[in-house]
C-alpha cells in the first residue's frame, strides 16, 4: 500500500464530501414538485408537457399503496418494452454488424434484471445487442431505473419526514423531474466529458485490424453424440473492434449505479474507460447521487447532522470494505502465483478497473 493509493482515497473521499451539499440542495429542488431550478426556463416546457400527455397531476400526492402501483406499473411497461426490443432487434434499425434477435430466455433475463437496476449481463455486449438495442433498451432502462430507485428513496425519506402525513409525493412527479433536471443534464455533461478522454459515441460498423503475431486458438466445431464439444483448431489473424454509441451509455452507467456496460468488460474496456481521469470521474459518479441523497434526507428531516451522521456511517462501512479489498488484492492469487502467471503485480484479472490495485479495490467495493 503506497502513500499515493492513501492519497488517492483521501482525495475520493474529500472532493465526494464536497460535491454532497451543493448536489443535495439542487436533488432537494428536483425532488419538491413546486421546486425551482437554474433549468427551468429551458426544461419546464417540456415536464408540462409530458404531465399533460401523461394525464399527471403533478400537486396530487398519492399514498403507498397508489405510488407502489405506480411504479410496479412503470416497470412492467419497461421490461415488456425492452424484452420485446431484444427479441426482434434484427427486425429494428440501427443494427450494422447484423446481429440477431436474442432467445426468449436471454431477452427476458436481460430485460428484468435491467428493470430491476441489477443489471446482470450474461452475454458479451458487444457481439450480441445492437446499437438500437443498447441505446434504446439497455441505456433508456438505465435511466428509468435509476429514476425510480431515486423516487422510491425520496418517498422512504417523505414517511420518515411527515408525521402525520398519508401521503408520499406523487411517483410520476418524482421520475419525470429525476430524469429532466437530474439525470439528463448531468449524463449529457458526463458523456460530453468522457468523448473528450477517448470514448467512443458514433454509428459505425465495427473496425477489423490484422494482428501482427496471429494467435493459435480452439473453437468448437461440433457436438459429439455424447454432448461434448468437438474442437478444432483456428488461427486468428485479425480483431474485431468494437464501435457504438458508448459514451452515452457509461455516463447513465456510472452515475445511476447501474452495472450494465456497453461491452462485457466494462470499466476494464479502453474504450469505456480510457485515461486514469476517466476511471476517477467515473469511480466519483458513481456515489454521488447517492451521497447527495443522505443531504437530501438533513433537509428534510430538518436536521441536517442527522444526514451527515448517515453518510458518516457509510463511508465508515465504505472505507473499511477497500481497505479489506485492498490488502486481498494486493496479495493477489496465490494458486495463480504457484504457477509463475502472477509476479507481484496482484490479482488484477477480470476486473473493472485498468490502473492499479488501489483503483481495483476502490471499483470493487463500490459497485
């Protein structure tokens, strides 16, 4: 453990810190139906006119079981939406590496555990969705569950904050303002950001580059009769590179926790993450609105200590999960180290992260 890595996590720390107070206030405007924001000569609009093709009254609170509807409702609608997106993407535009539909289960795996903000990826990205599918399944699922995890902790604060109160805001309300005035404007500055590193955000077909050493691999050729796969030998010379709208999909990514990248690698990908001011950017992002959301819960309250006794003991529990992650790491695998593949440099495979054993823990703890 080297004193930059002590410094690295005390800086994290600090500039989160910062960020809280001034991102808790404007999440306390969003969140307040009648709230006024520096954005609403150029978003309120739009948010009238979406309550009013909606059919929303935006003052009409509802109580829990009316706002649990809601949201149960908006989320069925979304993963029907995008389970449906997946299984004819071949059908839809956008889609120039010609990549089929995907099978029932894989369809509705994806589209549930997207709706859910799990965001369990049991494919790779980019061999397998198309650019229709990433931006307007996984990505816009990106940002409407973040809304609603956003929502449904606004609510959880109002029934702490009301003392006699029935009601709970109202759940349309909260997800069209979470999405206009939070998400958006920050995603739109974050992805902005990210091309400026490296990251990718266009509609081409994939690139192919020869390699200069060909590599020697197995793929398999058939089934046997006994189940098992028949290989036989291939030599690759050349790689595929990946293309897409990607910078717009790591931004909601990172800052609506959301685990689903654009390729299978993620955050380890160069192109989702391609500078060491990136990787810190994006590892900030990704508890900034949650921080922000314990102000959120001080103002409301009206004790505000009591929001930062919340995010102290957060970090407390955060801390002491990448320092345990850290010394793990460091170590790295000693299995792995038995066999000469691993010389110090700790155990760095598969990870979401690209610089260092420090930053692997940090990533490792808070997604």
């Amino acid at each position: 453990m080297h004193p930059t890595d002590w410094f690295q996590l005390a800086l994290y720390i600090g500039l989160l810190a910062l960020i809280t107070k001034p991102l808790g206030v404007y999440l306390t405007q969003v969140l307040d139906a009648n709230g006024k924001t520096v954005l609403d000569p150029a978003i309120k609009p739009l948010e009238k006119l979406t309550y009013a093709l909606m059919g929303v009254k935006p003052d009409k609170e509802q109580d829990w079981k009316r706002y649990t509807f809601s949201m149960l409702a908006f989320s069925l609608a979304g993963c029907v939406f995008t389970y449906l997106i997946l299984r004819y993407q071949h059908l839809l535009p956008l889609n120039p590496q010609k990549l089929p539909g995907l099978d029932a289960a894989l369809a509705f795996n994806t589209a549930v555990s997207f709706t859910t903000n799990t965001n369990w990826q049991s494919y790779t990205g980019e061999a397998t969705m198309s650019y229709f599918s990433q931006m307007v399944a996984l990505t816009i699922h990106n940002f409407t569950s973040a809304a609603t995890g956003i929502a449904i902790a606004a609510a959880l604060v109002r029934g702490i904050s009301r003392a006699s109160a029935s009601t709970l805001g109202n759940f349309w309300t909260d997800v069209i303002r979470v999405t206009y005035y939070l998400l958006l404007p920050l995603c739109v500055a974050f992805a902005v950001f990210l091309v400026s590193q490296g990251i990718v955000q266009n509609f081409k077909s994939y690139d192919t580059a020869k390699l200069v050493e060909p590599v020697k691999t197995q793929v398999v050729k058939s089934l046997g009769a006994d189940g098992r796969s028949v290989m036989e030998d291939k030599v690759i010379t050349e790689q595929t590179i990946v293309q897409g709208p990607m910078a717009s999909q790591v931004a909601i990514k990172m800052l609506g926790t959301n685990g689903g990248g654009y390729t299978n690698g993620n955050a380890s990908h160069p192109f989702e993450n391609p500078t060491p001011l990136s990787n810190f950017i994006q590892m900030l992002s990704i508890f900034s609105i949650g921080s922000a959301l314990t102000y959120y819960l001080g103002r409301m309250t009206k004790n505000q200590g009591h929001g930062w006794s919340v995010w102290s003991a957060m970090m407390v529990m955060f801390v002491i999960g990448v320092v345990a992650c850290w010394a793990a790491e460091a170590k790295g695998n000693p299995g792995h180290q038995a066999l000469g593949l691993i010389t110090g440099d700790g155990n760095m495979e598969r990870k979401e992260v690209r610089f260092g054993i420090f930053n692997s823990s940090l990533f490792a703890t808070i997604t």
